[in-house]
C-alpha cells in the first residue's frame, strides 16, 4: 500500500484528488471522493440507480473510457495528446487510478485552463488547439465535455501541445459513438464546438451559459 499521509495534494477537483506518486514523481494518483460518489448515487434518478454505486465511480469510467478502440487501433499517435493510464494501486486514501504525470521541466504541466488566464489565446496555443482538433477527428477519440482545466499544456520543440488528463469517454447514454464512426464523427464535432465555447466563456468572464 501506498502511504499517502502527510502528502500534498497538487489538484483537487470535484470528485477526486491527485497526488504526486511519492515513490515516482512521472507518476499521478488519483483518489476518487467516497462521499461525493455516494451523493451521486443517491441524487440519480432511478433508472441510474440500475448500476451499481462503484460505476459512479469517476477511476472506474476512466478505466473503461481508456479500453475503447480509438486507444488500441492509434497506439503510435495517441499519447501525443493522451495521459497515459497505468493501473490502479491501494493507497492510504483510497484506491487511486494511476496515470502519467504530465510535466514541464520537471515541474507540473500548466492547464489549459490556466494558461489562458495567464497569457490569454495567443498563437501558439491557436496552433496547439487546431492540432489537438485534426488528432480529435483522425483518432475518434471519445471524450466527455472538454473543459480547459482537464487539458495540460506541455512543451516541445515543435510547440505546445495539449494533452488529456481527464474527462476521457463518451456522455451519450446510448453509447452509438463506441459502435459507428458516423455518430463518432458527430459526436467529436459536437465536443469541439463545446471545448471552443468553454474558452470563449472563460476569457470573457463566464456570464451565461458556455452551452
């Protein structure tokens, strides 16, 4: 078991908190919130209710999210812009999914999120948005909304790159978009109109609704 007492969180979301591996700093653990997944449970509506509490569980759909075909037919340009899924571990906090930690000089990677309130939508991240948009198509990789704070922002030679930390998946209660390209297709262009939108709304003092 991994000892997690006295670590330092270096996120925290809604449902889970990340940890830095204390034994493998390229590494991150994610422990799920055990009592925002119970409230999950009991506030869904009953035809949820149908599954069990664990597929509530946001390490448990990450898990699932990472066996889809996308990942297994593209393994040489999907990590490009994909945290890469390890395993998951028993720690003193929980069960963590572990994942690869993405960095920058050795320090954690700014989110999307962050990178804009901090530098605004300059070039380079234009670029890296367009790119990450063409991987998107060409990949049919199924994600859930793309909001900016689930995108790190890493460096490299050729540019920024955006990379999936989380939010991996598909919403569509009837999952058409695992089976068919075609709802693929319509599905992905969907999440890219909405990941534009959410920046929009961002930068410009999140008033209304970014739907």
């Amino acid at each position: 078991m991994i000892n997690l007492k006295g670590v330092k969180p270096f996120a925290e979301g809604g449902n889970r908190i990340c940890y830095i591996h204390p034994d493998d700093e390229d590494l991150c653990l994610k422990v799920s919130k055990k009592e925002v997944i119970r409230k999950m449970y009991t506030n869904a509506p009953w035809y949820k209710k149908l599954r069990s509490e664990k597929s509530f569980d946001d390490n448990f759909r990450e898990e699932r999210a990472y066996k889809q075909k996308s990942i297994k037919k593209n393994q040489e340009k999907i990590w490009r812009h994909l945290a890469k899924w390890h395993a998951f571990v028993e720690t003193s906090e929980g069960q963590a999914s572990c994942t690869e930690l993405i960095k920058n000089n050795d320090q954690v990677a700014p989110n999307l999120e962050e990178y804009l309130f901090s530098k605004g939508r300059t070039e380079e991240i234009n670029r890296a948005l367009k790119e990450f948009e063409i991987f998107l198509h060409e990949t049919k990789l199924l994600t859930k909304n793309i909001i900016p704070h689930n995108l790190a922002v890493t460096e490299s030679d050729s540019g920024l790159i955006l990379k999936i930390i989380d939010g991996l998946g598909c919403m569509s209660f009837i999952p058409l978009p695992e089976i068919s390209d075609t709802f693929a297709n319509r599905y992905i262009k969907r999440r890219i109109e909405l990941m534009y939108s959410r920046i929009e709304w961002d930068l410009s003092g999140r008033k209304g609704s970014w739907k």
